[in-house]
C-alpha cells in the first residue's frame, strides 16, 4: 500500500513536470513563431522596397533609351 502511494505520488509529480515542460515548449514555440514572423515581415518590406526602386530604375533607363532626360523621382 505504501508503495502504491509512492509510486501514484511519482507519476503525479511526473505529470507536473510533464505538463510544465509542455508548457515552456510551448510558450518557446510561440515566441520563435513570433520572432519569425517579425523577421518575415521585415523581409516582406525590403522586397517591396527593392520592387519599387527597380521600377524607378527601368523607368529612367527607359527614359534615357529614348533619349529623354533622366529625372529622379
């Protein structure tokens, strides 16, 4: 009997652990999903930064193919 007890009380403390461990696996997760995220959308804008500047410059290439003056935006 007493070692039933023992044995019950290790699973419960296991489980504690356990479930802790779960836990902070999740809360890790969710801030590198966040962290992620953050990096992504910093991408994100550089690449819409980098399109847009290339369309300015196909612009004034385009401008000086025809021989037009070059203005800059």
């Amino acid at each position: 009997m007493v070692a039933d007890v023992h044995v019950s009380y290790s699973n419960l403390i296991g489980k504690r652990l356990s479930q802790k461990q779960t836990q902070q696996q999740i809360y890790d997760s969710e801030k590198r999903a966040m962290l992620f995220n953050r990096k992504y959308q910093k991408i994100q804008a550089d690449y819409h930064n980098l399109i847009s500047i290339a369309a300015d410059l196909i612009d004034a290439l385009e401008q000086a193919v025809q021989g037009q003056p070059v203005s800059t935006p």
